[in-house]
C-alpha cells in the first residue's frame, strides 16, 4: 500500500464526513441524513433508500480540465458505489427515509473508486447510521504479470488487468468485486489474498481516526 491517511469529520455542516488519501489519490465524503425523502412517492415503505454522487472535480487530473458535467464514468461509479455499500448498512432501520452520500476526487493518481468507497463508508459511520460493518475499498492489478495492490495511475493505465474490491474485514465479506483483464486461477486467487490483507490494514487506520475523533470530543465535553 502507499500511505495512507484518513480523517473523519472534515465537512462541519454535513451529518458525517471523512477523507481518505491513497497516496496522492484523495476523495472526500460528506453524507446527509436520515432525512424525509422528497418527493414522496420515491421512497419505500420497509427500507430506506440511499443515494450516492460520485464526482471528480475539475483540478483533480493531470490531464486537461475536466468538464464539470457528470461523465458516463462519474455515473456508473455512483452506481457501483452504492450497491457495494448496501450490503454494510441497515437500510431497514430509515423507513420513508433517504440518506445522502456525496463523494468528490480532489486529487487523482489511480484507485480513485476504491479510495471514494472507503471515505464513503467511513462518512456513514461518522453520521451515526446503522452499519453491519465497515466497507474497505482496495485495489488490486496485474502488472509485468506481477500482481501488486493500491494501484497507482501509471499501474492502472499500463497494466494488464485490475481489481476493485469492497471488503468487510469483521464480517469477511466481500461486497464489491469487478474483474477487468486477463488472470489465471492462480492469480486471481493471489489478488483476492493480497486485497484482504490491504483491507484490515486500512481498516486497523480507519478504526483509529473515529475512534480518535470520539476520544477527543468525549475529553472535551468530560475534560478528561
């Protein structure tokens, strides 16, 4: 893995926020909610339902500006998003309800999904909503016929084949799995193992900035 950082409550008028750095790759995640669903016809009488905006903002590449607009990319990114955090969060628990998930890449340089799914995740824990377990978003690819983890963009540009992948590390679950490329069995079975291990380690550095930040607002309101 590159570096890592995370911290968690970094957008104050959102209900839970964090932000997540793979390197250089950088997203931010606000989350709003529980909150009545409008219109009103929209919403599930057993379930809530949970919207998620995936967005890079137009300095966030080394390429040319990137049109604000959303890309055919951008929306297929918001969907793979939020059908990998479903399977963590108790959706059953918000009826007639709606939680908002908005991710924005200030910084791009590879595993930008991944890096999103994690801020995401963490976002939602930090604005108090029911979750079976955290989701750890890792990336996995085939390069030189080497696979490595936590690509970076000249790995995931040149490479052979990459792995997104969304795991529980309490629950060991897999909630987010898109294969591209070529793999043998062998490989492939090689990544899955590599993912897992790059997951409980960000989740050892996820479960220490909440608890970071709850440990210090307790000091605050207790004094001690």
């Amino acid at each position: 893995m590159r570096e890592v950082k995370i911290s968690v409550g970094v957008v104050s008028n959102a209900d839970g926020s964090a932000m997540v750095s793979y390197g250089t790759t950088t997203a931010v995640a606000a989350v709003y909610g529980p909150r009545e669903m409008h219109p009103r016809h929209l919403s599930l009488p057993d379930r809530g339902v949970m919207r998620v905006r995936y967005h890079m903002a137009p300095f966030s590449t080394k390429d040319e500006r990137k049109s604000p607009t959303p890309s055919r990319r951008e929306i297929e990114i918001s969907k793979v998003l939020r059908e990998a955090l479903e399977p963590a969060i108790m959706l059953e628990q918000y009826p007639r309800s709606r939680i908002d998930v908005f991710v924005e890449i200030l910084q791009a340089d590879g595993s930008t999904r991944v890096a999103s799914l994690t801020a995401a995740s963490l976002a939602l824990a930090d604005a108090g909503i029911y979750m079976r377990d955290l989701v750890i978003g890792v990336s996995v690819g085939l390069v030189d016929g080497t696979v490595v983890l936590d690509l970076n963009g000249l790995e995931d540009q040149y490479g052979e084949g990459d792995l997104p992948v969304g795991y529980m590390p309490n629950l060991k679950r897999f909630t987010l799995l898109q294969l591209d490329g070529a793999w043998t069995r062998e490989a492939f079975l090689q990544a899955l193992n590599l993912a897992v291990r790059g997951a409980e380690h960000v989740y050892q550095i996820a479960r220490d900035a909440l608890k970071t930040k709850y440990t210090s607002i307790a000091e605050e309101i207790y004094g001690r």
